[in-house]
C-alpha cells in the first residue's frame, strides 16, 4: 500500500509494483501479488481502472 499512498494517482500492474518496490520478479512472486491486489480491491481499498492495473481509491 506504500507504493499506492505515495502516488495516489498513478495505477500499477503487479509486476511493476515489484520492480518499484526490488522485490523479485518471478512468475510466483508476482502471482501472489495479482491476489492481494484482487482482494485490495473486493475489499474496496483498490480499484481497477483498467484490466491488471490497480490504483488507490480516492
């Protein structure tokens, strides 16, 4: 969620939030971070403006 506080306006993909964030890149990592980010936004924390990309709601 750090990365989407501190640019509440821009939206990611998975993958770029790993680059962003130096975590590793690999298939299963970024996986992982694909459901988060599904949950992030069923909870209604994320929304999705586009398909696999995930911005903070405002």
């Amino acid at each position: 969620m750090s990365a989407f506080n501190q640019t509440p306006d821009q939206a990611f993909r998975a993958r770029e939030l790993h680059e962003l964030l130096g975590m590793p890149t690999d298939e299963a990592s970024v996986n992982i971070t694909r459901s988060r980010l599904g949950r992030l936004t069923r909870q209604g924390f994320l929304t999705q403006p586009g398909r696999g990309r995930c911005q903070k709601r405002t």
